[in-house]
C-alpha cells in the first residue's frame, strides 16, 4: 500500500513509519516539528537525542535499502495538505498528527486554542483532501481511552446498544473527557463519525491508552533510528516518567490516592495495532472503533511495579504522592473491553518485570542527561 504517516516525526509516528516501511509499503511522513519547538520552549525535551526526520529517513535507506519520504509542513494548513494527497494518493493515512498532551491543553488560553485548532481543523482539512483525491482511502486516526472517561458501567468498544422505552438503536458509547486534550478527541470523533454517515468515508479510530517502553525491532537496528522519549509532566507518559525518576533518585509521583485505572500499552503492540488496523481496513461508510490497550492498572500498582523492578538493580526507590493538580476521580469503577485488536492477530507485550528492567538499563546510561527540575512541575487543571 501507499501510507501516508502523519506526525511522523513523533514517538509512535516514526517507529509506525519504520514498521511500515519494513513490512514493503510505501512510506511517505509528515511532520511540522510541533513538539520539537515546544519541547525547546518549555525545556522538556526527549531523555534521548534523535537526529531529525530526514537524517533518519537516509540511515534507515542506508541500512535496509527502502526509502521513506519526508514532508514537513503542517496539517492545519489545507493548500500543504492537499498538495501531499494529491501528489501521494494514499491508500490508508495513519493520523499521529496532533498536540498529544493533557496537561499542555491546560497550561494557558493559548495553548487551549492552539489544541482546538490543530486537532480539529487539521483532521477536517484531512478528510476533505481524503474526499477530493482518495476517497476510498482508509483513515486510521488515533484516539484515546481519556474520552471514555471514567464511567460506573463498563466500558464497550466503542459503541453501545441502548434500549429505551421499547425501542433499541445503537450509538457511539457516552465520552466524559477529564481535561481539553480529550474532549478536542472526542470532537474529532463525532466529526469523522459525521462525514463517514455523509460521505461513507472508511475509518478506524484507535481508543489507545498510555503507551510505554523505549524501542521497537526496527530502532534495534540503529540507535540512531531511535524515537522519543520523554519522562516530562507534559509529554512523559507515566510508566516511562516512573523509570526515570527512579533511575534519577527522585520520588515516583503518584498523584493523589493513586486509585485511577487506566488501560496501558506497550509501544511495540500500539505500532501492531496501528498495521493491524491498516492490513484488515474499515468497510466504506464505517467508523470503526477499537479499544487499543492490553492490561489495565493503578497508578499505585505501577508505582509498585517500577519501585520493584528497580530495588532488584539496587535503586533505593521512594514512592511519594503528590497533590494531584488534575480534576479527575481518584477511586472509580473502570472496566473496558479491548477484545477487537486480538481478534485481528494482536500478540500482546504485557509489562513484566524483566521489561521493566530493560528500561531501567537504557535510561541509566543516559542518566547524566535527565533534568530534574522537569520531571514535575504541577500544572494545575484549575490554573
């Protein structure tokens, strides 16, 4: 297939890139250096250094002889974006290209606004280009478990039969979203649902939750082929940020009970799902909707995790908990359904001890190049 990998330059966008370059599709990535300028900005930037998208591009030909061609430009930017679609014409996008975090969406006024419109309008401005140049293409666009929210019934795949007052229909299953990150999410949503009952577009929408782990088998290859990896309160995602600040002596933030359940996946399987989703496509005028985590946990079973995992390479690991400056429920029911992305061929990488002591190995030899003072910054939902 012709694919066309959007936010390609970001932590699961290149090692997808790479995943389905490997596989023998052609690969076109498309990325406009979002989180590079705001990492410098906010000084967080990636634990690990990762040369730029089009000196990845040349060492991965280098090394296996395939090619991946680079776009930077930006999404929200429609006469860029068509200009891509008309030239490529890909048979499946893979949507990466968003601000991803909670707590930047939270920060101030302008970064609400800048959430708003990147999501929104970029993702508008990629099912119009979708329409006038490919229409049978399939969009794979990720989602996130965060629209879901944290409801007292257990959570379907997506979608919910409703029986009220002697009549049935099936709808899109109630989102609840806990900060502006996930409710431009579930935004997008109910926008592509919208045009694929309009325009019978074909859509597969990734509910992914928290994604973990440091390499792939296609960044084995080259270190410097590596992709992201932050452990910084606005773009760190928690199992990674716990294995930094045990390997730098700093405390593992839980934030407040530490009760919040959440569905977590580890970076290898989400890129899986990705390629899944992209080889068994979405029918014409379906939203497809999958569930894409393996294990759910607490963050106090995390914590208890990563404190293990690292007092047996002789880390003395402190758990402390911490104001929790988000708006969220500390001790919930939390029961979702993710059965959809095994039933295409899904073989899970669950987090075992002995995974999380490899990553303890790759941070601690770039100890001496984690910040402290970025690790937790408290940004407080209520400002």
């Amino acid at each position: 297939m012709r694919v066309l990998i959007l936010g390609a330059d970001g932590y699961l966008g290149w090692p997808a890139a790479m995943h389905f370059s490997a596989k023998g599709h052609e690969v076109e990535a498309v990325d406009n250096y979002f989180k590079r300028k705001t990492c410098l900005e906010l000084n967080c930037e990636s634990l690990l250094s990762i040369p730029n998208l089009h000196a990845r591009a040349a060492l991965w030909e280098s090394l296996t002889g395939k090619r991946i061609v680079v776009k930077i430009g930006d999404i929200a930017d429609y006469s860029f974006i068509s200009e891509v679609f008309k030239e490529f014409r890909p048979e499946a996008v893979v949507h990466f290209a968003e601000q991803p975090s909670a707590p930047y969406s939270m920060m101030d006024q302008a970064k609400a606004f800048f959430t708003i419109q990147n999501n929104l309008l970029g993702t508008l401005n990629i099912v119009y280009a979708m329409r006038e140049f490919c229409p049978d293409c399939h969009l794979i666009k990720l989602g996130t478990m965060g629209e879901y929210g944290t409801p007292e019934i257990d959570i379907e795949e997506g979608w919910i039969e409703i029986n009220h007052k002697g009549r049935r229909d099936t709808f899109l299953f109630p989102r609840q979203a806990s900060s502006l990150y996930h409710t431009a999410k579930i935004q997008e949503t109910d926008l592509l649902w919208f045009y694929v009952r309009t325009w019978g577009i074909r859509v597969t929408d990734l509910m992914q939750g928290p994604v973990y782990g440091i390499t792939t088998p296609e960044i084995e290859k080259d270190q410097g082929l590596a992709t992201s990896f932050h452990y910084d309160e606005v773009f760190g995602t928690v199992v990674n940020r716990f294995v930094v600040q045990a390997v730098a002596g700093h405390p593992l933030t839980v934030y407040g009970q530490g009760n919040q359940v959440r569905g977590y996946i580890n970076l290898i399987d989400a890129i899986s799902c990705v390629y899944l989703a992209a080889e068994i496509p979405a029918d014409a005028g379906t939203l497809r909707v999958f569930n894409q985590i393996t294990e759910t946990f607490s963050v106090n079973e995390l914590a208890r995790r990563v404190r293990a995992a690292g007092v047996t390479l002789g880390y003395d690991v402190v758990v402390q908990s911490v104001e929790n400056p988000r708006v969220e429920k500390e001790s919930h029911y939390y029961n979702p359904k993710y059965t959809g992305l095994l039933e295409l061929g899904l073989k899970p990488h669950f987090l075992t001890e002995e995974l999380l002591k490899e990553m303890f190995r790759v941070v601690s030899q770039r100890k001496e190049g984690i910040i402290s003072d970025n690790i937790f910054k408290g940004i407080k939902w209520k400002g």
